[in-house]
C-alpha cells in the first residue's frame, strides 16, 4: 500500500487550545505524524495539485482567510496563536469583516482550532496527501493511505473547528467525482463525528456518507451527527448516522459497522474514502471507547472485504505512545 504525507505537515504547531475551561498543551501536534511514520515506514511524498480541487469543496473568502489569518493577527498586534472568542450563532451571513477577530468567528465553531504560523501550508499539503492517496485509486491501486494532519473532518465548505482546517476526505470524493466516478461513498470511523463532511454533502445524491461515533448527546461536536439527521433534498437517505454511547468495545462498534457497509453496499459506490481516526482506543486521552489495537485490523478487514477501491484518510487519534501501532494495525487490515 503507498502512503502519502509531506514533511510541511510538521508545520502546524500552535502552543494551547481552550478545554474544559482552561489552556491546555495543544493535543493535535506534530508528535502524532512521527509516532505513526515510526510505525508505517517509508512515505511518498505528494504531488502539488494546486488550490483548484481545495476550491470545489472549500470557498474562496475561506481558503484565503486561512492563507492569512496568523499575519493578520500578528499585524494587529497580537501575541501567540490565532484564535477566535466570538460567534454568530444566528444570522451567519457572508459579510465583508476586515477586523481579524471577527473572521476568525466567521469562519470558526470552536476554540480549540487556533492558527499558527505553518498552519496554512501544513493543511494545504494534507489535502495534496488525500488528492495524491486518490490518484493511486483512481489510476487502479486497491487502497492508499494519506497520513493526512491536521485532521480534516470536522471542517466544512467555510468553517473550521475540531482541529480540521481543510476537509481532505471530502476534497478526495469531490476528486473522484470531478474523475468521472459517478458514486463516491465516504465512511467516517473516528470517534468524532465529522460534521464537516456531512455538512458538504448533505444535499448531495452522489456521496454517500455513513458515520460511526460517539453520541453528540454526550461527545463532541454535540449539534451534528445524530441518527435522525438522513440528508435533506437531492442528498435525502444518503446520510447515515450510527451513534454509540461512551465505552463501546469491539462487539457493538463491528455491528453498527456492519450496517454502514451494508448501506454503502445498497448505494453501490464506485470508490470508498474512509476517514480513520485511531481515538477509538481505549487509551485516548479525549475519547471514550474501548477498541483495542488487536481490534483495528478485523476493522479494516471487515471495509477491505466490501471490495471497493479504498483511500484511508487519517483523522484523530492523540494517544501518541500508542498511535503508531493502531494505525499500523488498520493498515494491516488492508
């Protein structure tokens, strides 16, 4: 299996993010890639596709806030990260803001997202990771790993949060279906819901989305990504959402699995885009399931065997000691 990642996504480094009411040591840090490329070995690097694929799924005002969020701040004379402290929770509107803090919240949901100075080209070159893992799909590769970081999952057509900036996974579908892949299937197993994804394709009829998580009622990102939210318009019954509560272990977690893939399986996809993240194990510092390591591999099995071309896109996963072999276990699965 080739895997692709790109050393600027080193780049990425803030210093803090607010959780649960205080600054803590930012948990999404560079630490993660060298655990994982421990683990996996040799990469190839990723081709430079430019900003047009990033352009068919993120907004322009948004793609060009991010390229200049953190000199905007520091110009404005502010120490540290990027960080927002307001949001429109009603009236979002597209309205021209020149001051940095209000963009931030224009196009921000959390706090725990800030910018730094390599943000930009960190995300930038995790989304060539993603096109670059699609490439080898669509050029008749099986499956391809894109060590993607940051994450990107949580991030929609023009908002940030959750440690996502730009949306690899979704980027990736778009690719295929900008190829001539008529039916893209997008099978999201972290532990987060990626709200962000969904939040793309929920009008859509030709990506399928089917997310396996923790309850909103009790995890994080709490307003997405609850069973009754099954697509609206064109995209109704293309959505599916499989919610599990706090300490779910291997037996549940293949259940709900084997009723996504069975729904992916109805939609009859061309190519199937996994967004992984490695937070379902029990160690996860910020996460609530019990999935061993032992258990990633009879996952990935379990996705292998449905038989479709397969770009894995990595998304969480922050118990870092253990991080390398998780995903070395997935891997193996395939």
């Amino acid at each position: 299996m080739r895997i692709f990642h790109s050393p600027h996504q080193r780049l990425h480094a803030p210093e803090k993010e607010l959780h649960n009411g205080a600054f803590v040591p930012f948990a999404e840090h560079p630490g993660r890639v060298d655990a994982i490329l421990a683990a996996v070995g040799p990469t190839d690097v990723p081709a430079d596709h430019g900003e047009d694929p990033i352009l068919r799924v993120h907004s322009r005002a948004y793609v060009d806030f991010l390229k200049t969020a953190f000199e905007d701040w520091r110009a404005a004379g502010r120490p540290g990260d990027a960080a927002g402290y307001v949001w429109p929770v009603v009236g979002r509107r597209p309205l021209k803001l020149s001051r940095i803090d209000a963009r931030l919240g224009q196009y921000s949901y959390d706090a725990s997202t800030p910018i730094g100075s390599g943000t930009w080209d960190a995300t930038y070159w995790s989304a060539q990771a993603a096109l670059s893992g699609m490439d080898a799909i669509l050029g008749g590769e099986r499956s391809a790993f894109a060590l993607c970081r940051p994450p990107g999952h949580h991030a929609g057509a023009d908002y940030m949060g959750g440690y996502c900036y730009l949306n690899a996974a979704a980027i990736a579908a778009e690719a295929a279906i900008s190829a001539g892949r008529k039916r893209v299937a997008i099978l999201d197993i972290d532990y987060h819901h990626g709200n962000g994804t969904q939040d793309i394709f929920l009008t859509r009829g030709d990506v399928f989305f089917a997310s396996i998580h923790a309850d909103p009622r009790t995890d994080y990102p709490f307003y997405w990504g609850h069973a009754d939210e099954t697509g609206i318009g064109g995209g109704e019954g293309t959505n599916l959402n499989l919610p599990l509560p706090q300490g779910t272990s291997i037996a549940p977690f293949e259940a709900a699995l084997d009723r996504a893939l069975g729904a992916i399986a109805r939609f009859d996809a061309d190519v199937l885009v996994c967004s992984f993240g490695a937070d379902t194990f029990a160690g996860d510092p910020i996460s609530f399931f019990e999935l061993r390591t032992e258990d990633y591999g009879p996952i990935a099995r379990r996705i292998a065997a449905a038989g479709l071309p397969t770009l894995i896109v990595m998304e969480g996963g922050y118990a870092v000691d253990a991080l390398g072999a998780n995903v070395s276990s997935f891997l193996s699965g395939f």
